[in-house]
C-alpha cells in the first residue's frame, strides 16, 4: 500500500493499462486524478468485476453487487460488466 501512495512505476502501469481501461474511467490515470489518488479502491472494483463475471452466470444467473466503504465514484467506471449494483456500505441506495 505505501507503494500506491508513491506511485511506484508498477502500480502506475497497472492503474493504466489495466484499470483505467476495463473499467474505462472518465478521466483516466493521470497526476491527481481520482484514479491515481484511490488506486486500491478502484482496483478493488476492478477485480470484484473479474470475479462477478465468473459467479454472476450459472442456471439463475445471479445478480452481483459491489458495495465498499472505499472512496470510490461509481460514475465513473463506465465499464462495470456483471456487476448489476454499486453503491456504499450503510446509505439507502445500497
């Protein structure tokens, strides 16, 4: 986690390549962006969507959501695939 807060070129790479991407964020990766500043809770969405493609289907097709206490803006991520709702911990529309 210090890493992400030095922005060491790896975790600069991933934040680009792969998050900014499959979740096509507005804006993108850039200094100061939302991305760059909370990497690890959208990297957390990023994979929550990887595995709610492997869970979501199946004979009822379940219905899969994100929720997190993290400093997230889920407008943003234009790309959520299977995950069908977003929000955060403890409010109404979660």
């Amino acid at each position: 986690m210090e890493e992400v807060k030095f922005g060491t070129p790896i975790n600069q790479k991933f934040g680009k390549t792969v998050v900014e991407r499959e979740l096509r964020i507005v804006g993108g990766y850039k200094p100061g962006s939302e991305l760059s500043r909370d990497l690890i809770a959208y990297s957390n969405v990023y994979w929550a969507k990887k595995i709610a493609g492997s869970i979501s289907g199946g004979p009822i097709g379940n219905p899969v959501a994100v929720l997190t206490t993290e400093r997230v803006n889920f407008t943003l991520c234009k790309s959520m695939g299977d995950l069908l709702r977003s929000g955060f911990v403890m409010n109404d529309q979660a």
